[in-house]
C-alpha cells in the first residue's frame, strides 16, 4: 500500500511517499520559501540516491509546488510510480476543523469545518484546503485524512487554556486556548520519553510558525498558542503576542480594520521587526553584515521563547528536558544556544556535541 504523507506549513510544502505497512521511504520532497522569488526545492528518491536540488527557484503558489513533485514523482527516469494512480491513500497534517478533531477522514462536513475557522487559521487553513482540494481533483477516487493539530492538546487542563474573558464566550463559541503543532509535539513527547520517563518536558516549534509546549508526564499541559495561531511567540510574518486593545486603539487613530490584519498577518513576526525578510536565514545574513533591526528581531524571538519556558516550567513544577524543532529548531545551533544560555538558573546545560 503507498500512503503519500503532506505536511502543508505557513511557508512550505513537505511530501514523503510511504510504502506500508513496512513504513518505508521511498522519496521524500521539500518545497522552502513558497510565494518568495528565491524558493527551493528538493526531491529525492530513496531508492536509487536520485537527488534534485533547486537552491532558487521562485515558487509562486502551493499548488505550482504540487505540480513540480508529482512530476519528479512519477518521471519515467528518475520518479518512483509511473503514475499517481498507483498511490492508496493521502495523509494531510492538517490544523483545525470546526466541529472536528483527531484524525479523520476529510469529507465535505469537515473540509466546510476548515473553511468556517478560516477566520482563525487563515494561512494555514487557505493552504491546507487549495492543497487538499487539487488533490481530490487528481485524485477523486481515494481516501485522504486529515490528522488535526489541535488533538494532542485536548489534554489541557482548563484552568490553563481559560482566557478571563466573558464566560459565555467560552460556552457559546469555545474562545479558549487551542493550541496547535500537535504532530510535531506529541512526537517529541514520544521520543523524548523512550529512554526515560521525564516527567517535565518542554518543546519548542521554531519554523515558520512557531510555538512552545509543555508537555507533563507526556501529554500537553499548555500551550504558547492561543485562540487563534495568531498569538505565542513571533512567527515568519504573523505578529505572535499583542495586547488585544492595541487593534480598537489603531481603529480609532484611522487604520482600517484590512489594514491592521494586514499587519498582525502579513507585516508582524520577524518580518516586521527586522524589516528584512521572513526567511530566518535571511535574517542570520543580515545579522552578519551588521544590521541591527535583524538582530533585534532575533533577540525579540529568543525572549519571547525564554519567557514561555520559565512561565511553563514554573506552571508545571519543573523541567528535565527542552527539545527543539522545526526548520529554525532544528538547524540552528544560534538559537539553541541563546536560549539555553539564558536559563542558566533553571540548571539548563547545551549539550555541545
Ligand atoms: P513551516 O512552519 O513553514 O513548516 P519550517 O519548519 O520548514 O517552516 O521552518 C522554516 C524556517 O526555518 C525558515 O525561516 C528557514 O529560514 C529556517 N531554516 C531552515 N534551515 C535553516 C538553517 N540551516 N539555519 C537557520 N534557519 C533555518
């Protein structure tokens, strides 16, 4: 049986073809920096060692990026199926579902869950759907789930995902912390506890969108993201945490309501504190030549993720592990060290290996 595993981020596009039930590889794909001039795109076949490598190439669009990997896919020479017919099933990490949760087969009810919390997940849903629904267009007659990232934190306790807001709000349309990266998280919880137990762990999500969690005795205990994915730490181009007053305060200095999302969406994050680019290895390049606004997006960044680990570890009682991941948390050896070295009360040691 082949299984064709997408993961659909804020900023890029990953495929790994999965022959089952043996759980083998058979070409894995990643597309980087999509809609930006200077993308990338790798394809490998994991039978033969066929790489392509297209260090820039602009991708404008998700669906151009689908387009480009079926192709490599199913080459004649190089792809590993001759035809997308061949593949059984689709696997989509997907965000959130009004009404739905877990894993999921992705019907039209729960596809209309995606589009009702578009207000919500706007890039991440909008991406998810334009992928999910070219897909059944090449593929009409096979099963696609979805595995939603809010599940792994269903185990949040409620005094630690209530806002003091209104309760009826609550109740009548669940504003409450949801979280998200539930794939990523329940995976670190997994592997961080397969030698040993720990109790009190906390992962770190650095990509494109980022977010902590903590995870006590293996399962989430709270979350950096809120409500929305809008909230947490600075992401690529989304604002992270900002007073909710700051949105009627710019309304009433004449900003219209399109121009403040166009701000907390597109202009926040790291773009808009560095002014140089969303792409965190672009900001490192501009660090390097001495810009100052790219540093103080960084040092913005490394608070931010700092502040949530002393708030979490403080929230559960204790910490004996942090895991980094995602693009930023697992290539940069910078921010792993910044952060570390900023805890050194909390008896956090790098292990530089
Ligand atoms: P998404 O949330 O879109 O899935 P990723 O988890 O793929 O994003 O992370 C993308 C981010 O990771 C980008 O900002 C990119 O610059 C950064 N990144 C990728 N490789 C490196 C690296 N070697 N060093 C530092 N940052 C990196």
């Amino acid at each position: 049986m082949l299984i064709l595993v997408n993961n659909v981020g804020s900023t890029s596009l990953k495929f790994k073809l999965y022959s089952m039930p043996e759980e083998k590889v058979l070409c894995e794909s990643k597309i980087e920096r999509i809609g930006s001039e200077k993308g990338s795109y790798l394809f490998q076949n994991c039978l033969s060692l066929y790489k392509n490598s297209i260090p820039n190439i602009p991708i404008e669009s998700y669906s151009k990026g689908i387009d480009l990997f079926l192709a490599n896919l199913t080459d004649k020479e190089n792809g590993v199926i001759d035809s997308v017919n061949q593949i059984d099933g689709l696997g989509f990490k997907t965000v959130i579902s009004k009404g739905y949760d877990g894993t999921v087969l992705l019907t039209d009810d729960v596809m209309q869950g995606m589009k009702d919390y578009l207000f919500i997940a706007p890039i991440h849903n909008k991406a998810y759907i334009d992928a999910i629904e070219q897909f059944k267009l090449i593929l009409p007659n096979i099963p696609m789930i979805g595995v939603f990232e809010t599940s792994f934190h269903q185990t949040i306790p409620l005094e630690n995902k209530l806002y003091s807001l209104p309760y009826e709000w609550y109740q009548e349309y669940g504003i409450a912390r949801k979280g998200y990266h539930g794939a990523s998280f329940s995976y670190v919880a997994k592997q961080a506890r397969k030698d040993n137990d720990y109790k009190y762990i906390i992962g770190c999500h650095l990509g494109g969108s980022s977010s902590i969690c903590a995870i006590k005795d293996g399962k989430s205990f709270d979350s950096s993201f809120g409500f929305s994915l809008q909230t947490g730490l600075p992401h690529a181009n989304r604002s992270g945490d900002a007073d909710s007053y700051i949105v009627p305060f710019l309304q009433n200095e004449g900003l219209s309501w399109q121009e403040i999302r166009q701000g907390l969406d597109n202009r926040g994050g790291m773009l808009g504190i560095s002014g140089v680019s969303n792409d965190f290895i672009e900001i490192q390049q501009a660090i390097e030549v001495g810009n100052e606004r790219a540093k103080l997006a960084v040092d913005v960044f490394v608070v931010s993720i700092v502040r949530y680990i002393g708030a979490f570890s403080a929230e559960m009682g204790g910490l004996d592990k942090i895991v980094f991941t995602g693009g930023i948390g697992e290539n940069s050896a910078m921010i792993r060290k910044k952060v570390c070295d900023k805890l050194e009360h909390l008896s956090v040691k790098l292990d530089n290996f």
